[in-house]
C-alpha cells in the first residue's frame, strides 16, 4: 500500500478499524524486505519479487480479506479523513474566499463564523488586504471585489497560503491509503 498525505492519526484509526482481519507494516524499506525475504534461497520466488518492489513511501498489508474486499473496508474507513495543508502541500482545487460585498466581513468556510480578531495579523502578514472595524475583520480590496484567491489548483501550498487556509478551516489534505501490489499467497 502507499500513503498519500500521511497523517500518524489518521493510520492508526485504519489500523483499529481493520485489526480484526488485517496488519499494517510501515517503516524502513529494508527492514521491510529483509523481513519479508530472509535469503533467496529459503524463499518463495513470489515473495522475493514482492519484497523486491519495497520501495519509496509503501508498506505491506496482510489481510485475510480478498482485495477487493479490503479496499471496500478502506473506503468505508478513510472516510471522512481530511486535515489541513502544509507547506509543500499541493492544491487539488483553487480556493476563493467570497465575502457579502455590502459588510466585506470574512467567514470562516466551515462554519460560517466570523473570523477571530486575533487572526486579521495572520491575514494581512500572509498578503491578504484586511482591516479590523468594531472588532469584525474586513476585506480591504477597493471598489466592487468581494473575494480573495488563497490558491490555484495543482500549486503548491506556501506557508503563508496555508496560515489563511487554517484560519477560514479549509482542508486540502485528504488522507488515503492506496492498495498498488497483490500478492495471494
């Protein structure tokens, strides 16, 4: 299997969610493969080409489930496993923050609070033109603009684009676990 966007969080909940059929190892390549194919000749000639494609960011799964049974309890599982970006995060989609152009008051996106006070600094330090006004924080774009763009699709986050993506709580990171080799022993 192969993680994408690995959060420590995230993999032990799946690990817990499949326990009762399957286990999880992720570590270091070698030990890894040294584990799995002790010399070449006491091996399975199946199992020495597995162990031989450990490689990058991969773990192995042993699961008394068939696949396509597995990948069935991963979708179920990996639900709902979003976080927020990091620097050197890359955008899967562009991010517009909209405001009411008669107030211009900023939003938070998931719940549809006000954004705090204490985080117009973050904002205006990550580029974004704000002000505070009645302790409400406002977008200070002249005449008839009414959003801000964060990102653009496929970019690769900055660490001030991921300060204002925390702040309005926009998650781009989607944990998941992709199953990319079988072996049926």
């Amino acid at each position: 299997f192969q993680l994408d966007n690995a959060r420590s969080a995230f993999f032990q909940r799946v690990r817990r969610d499949l326990s009762e059929s399957s286990v999880f190892f992720y570590g270091k390549n070698k030990v890894l493969q040294k584990a799995l194919a002790e010399s070449e000749d006491a091996c399975n000639d199946g199992l020495l080409e597995f162990a031989k494609k450990i490689c990058n960011n991969v773990g192995v799964v042993v699961s008394q489930l068939a696949r396509v049974d597995l990948e069935d309890r991963l979708a179920v599982s990996l639900q709902d496993m979003s976080d927020y970006g990091s620097a050197g995060s890359v955008a899967p989609y562009a991010v517009r923050v909209e405001v009411d152009p008669l107030t211009k008051v900023l939003v938070r996106q998931d719940s549809g609070e006000p954004v705090p006070a204490t985080a117009e600094p973050v904002l205006r330090a990550a580029g974004m033109p704000t002000m505070l006004r009645g302790g409400q924080v406002l977008l200070a774009a002249s005449g008839d603009v009414c959003h801000f763009d964060v990102c653009e699709a496929g970019q690769k986050l900055t660490v001030e684009q991921a300060k204002v993506l925390r702040v309005f709580g926009v998650k781009v990171d989607d944990f998941n676990i992709r199953l990319v080799e079988h072996l049926a022993l």
